[in-house]
C-alpha cells in the first residue's frame, strides 16, 4: 500500500494530501510560496477553502506554524493566490 503524506492546514488544522495544500516556506528568513512544494527551509500547509481564506488572518496560523510574528503582507500573499485562481477562472 501506498503511504500518503499528509499535510495539516494551519488554518483549520485538517489534514489533507499534499497536491490539496498551498505550501508557504521560510527561506532566508523570507516567506514565499512554494509552488512545486520543493523548496528547501520550514513549511507551513493550507487548504484555502473558503472558509479558511476568511479565517486565516484572524486565526495568526502563520504565526504558530513559523513560531513567529508573521507580517501581514506574507498573508495577503497566500491569500492572493487564491484570489488570483479565481479571477483566472472567471476570465
Ligand atoms: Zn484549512
């Protein structure tokens, strides 16, 4: 049998397969988005539903996942990214 690798979301903290996850990653001292899941430094996973998109802000699951204040503007960053999709799909 196949083992998946599950991811949990900082947001929600349900555990998902990786390909369901956005992961965001901390290199030199640098949030990004890791698109392929590939990149080296400490990651943090989250699903994007709904849901969490309302709620990440609030919720500070950066902070928790990175054990550090996190800057606004690296969560707009992950936001972004699904707002972005959605934009491509109505287009
Ligand atoms: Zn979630």
């Amino acid at each position: 049998m196949k083992h998946i690798p599950q991811r949990t979301c900082i947001c929600c903290r349900k555990k998902f397969a990786k390909e369901q996850v956005l992961r965001i990653v901390k290199y030199n001292g640098q949030f990004l988005i890791d698109e392929n899941q590939k990149h080296d430094g400490r990651g943090a996973y989250f699903c994007g539903s709904e849901e969490c998109q309302k709620k990440l802000l609030k919720s500070r699951g950066l902070d928790r996942a990175f054990k550090e204040r996190v800057n606004e503007s690296v969560y707009q960053l992950v936001l972004n990214h699904f707002t972005d999709k959605k934009d491509d799909e109505n287009g």
